[in-house]
C-alpha cells in the first residue's frame, strides 16, 4: 500500500507536452474544472496535447480555448442544455483545431483493444456508413468463421487520465459518487492516473469504484469540479456556466479566467 498523496501543483508535473490526455467525467457532470484550470496557468502550461473524452463539456472547452489541445477524439463536444461549447465551437470553425471523427462504438471498441491488449477490436458499427472514408486507420475485415464484414476499431492509448471523484482514500481507491461513465475504464488504460477527490479520508467504507492499483497521484480537491456537478455533494451551478458562456461569447475568455482567480 503505498501513499499516493500529492499537492495539485506536483500532480501538474505528470503532464507534458503533445500527451494524450483524458478528462473523466460526463459533460457538465464531474469534470475536473479546478485541475484543467491549475494546468492553463502554470508560467509553461503543455502544448499540443490530444484531448479525449467519451464526451467533452466545460473543463474540455477551457483547455481548448487556452489554445492548448492540437486535436479533440470526443463523440459530443457541448454543454448540454447550456448549448454549444463556446470556445471549442469557435476553434472548429476557424479550422484551429484538428477533431478527429469518433462515435460513442468507435471510442468504446478503441478502449476496449486497449484494455485487451490487443491492437484492435471488432464490431458491426460503422458498416454502410461514410464515417470509414474520413477515419482511413480505421479498417474493414472479414470474420474468419463467419464471413460477415466487420469494423476493426484499433486500441486507443492514453498517456494521462485527470479523474475527478466524490471520495478518495491516500492509496488511490475512489467512489465516484454515482454516474460512473467511462472513469473505470480511463484509469485502466492510462499510463497516468491522476484522481482529484472532494475529500481524502483513510479508509473507504463504500464498495470502491476505481481501486488504486493503476492510480499515480490522489489530490486533494474541494470543489473541484465546480460548476460542474458533483453528485451528491453539490449540483450544476447554471448560473456561472452561463456566465463563462456570455463571457466567451464577448471575447472575454482569459478575464473570465482570471475571474476564478480572485
């Protein structure tokens, strides 16, 4: 057993440049906001990073518009009954950023290689779809026994998972606190994991949702995935999403960061 516990500002160190960075989460559910925002305003934040996520929201959009994401690997990219992602948005259609085309199959059967070891994995998704003309890595095949044409969805990999939970102990076993999404998944297959928790205690009485084997770093984080929520300690704060969203819409993105700040 081994203590993981780390300041935020050490955890920040985990991540480079031109990485393949994972965000857990689910749109404006227990994104790790307060972690994505140490990150953009380190002196020398990384660059060129590749951004996955089953599904991007808030923190996701604050990385893209700190410019530093090359490409995005998402099957929606959004704030939910908020609207669109501003800064995201505005990225894709200047043509600023590279957005590689993924459906919730092709993120699923990627992970899942991954998991397996294995350099891809097979489904019936995309079959009789355009979506194999613009994602030419992605191969058709022929099922050895039964003939029938498959999908070859090659393993996704992952350099670092930023994972924000409800409930941590020192050794790296989380409770999520409801709405797993792909969490689990995102820590076995990351070659970092970095959990950021509401609170850190020394031992967990709950059934564990992620253990601690495949988890680098544990910070302790309060409140760190506001405005998102963080079931059930805290809900989505509308009010303040809607405020970075008229913000970014002003161009006034990097005030509304600096905002957080004060």
């Amino acid at each position: 057993m081994i203590d993981k516990s780390v300041s935020l500002s050490e955890a920040l160190a985990f991540i480079h440049s031109d990485d393949i960075l994972a965000l857990g989460g689910m749109t404006i559910y227990r994104r790790p906001v307060k972690f994505v925002l140490a990150l953009i305003r380190q002196e020398q934040p990384p660059t060129n990073l590749t951004l996955l996520s089953f599904t991007c929201g808030l923190a996701a959009d604050m990385l893209v518009g700190s410019g530093l994401v090359k490409r995005v690997r998402t099957c929606y990219f959004g704030l939910e009954i908020f609207g669109l992602a501003p800064m995201f948005t505005d990225s894709a259609n200047q043509g600023s950023i590279e957005i590689i085309e993924e459906s919730e199959a092709s993120i699923a059967y990627g992970i899942r290689a991954r998991m397996a070891g294995v350099g891809f994995m097979p489904s019936l998704a995309w079959q009789g779809t355009d979506l194999l003309r613009v994602r030419t890595d992605v191969k058709s095949i022929t099922d050895p026994y039964s003939g029938q044409l498959l999908t070859a969805f090659p393993a996704i990999e992952c350099d670092a998972a930023i994972i924000h939970v409800l409930k941590a102990d020192r050794f790296g076993n989380c409770i999520l606190g409801g709405n797993p999404t792909i969490d689990f998944e995102l820590a076995s297959i990351a070659s970092t994991v970095i959990i950021t928790a509401e609170e850190v205690v020394e031992e967990l009485a709950e059934p564990i949702d992620i253990n601690g084997h495949p988890v680098t770093a544990v910070v302790h984080c309060p409140n760190g995935a506001w405005p998102t929520s963080c079931f059930p300690k805290y809900s989505i704060d509308g009010e303040e999403i809607l405020r970075y969203i008229d913000d970014c819409n002003q161009g006034e993105f990097y005030s509304y960061l600096h905002s957080l700040a004060h």
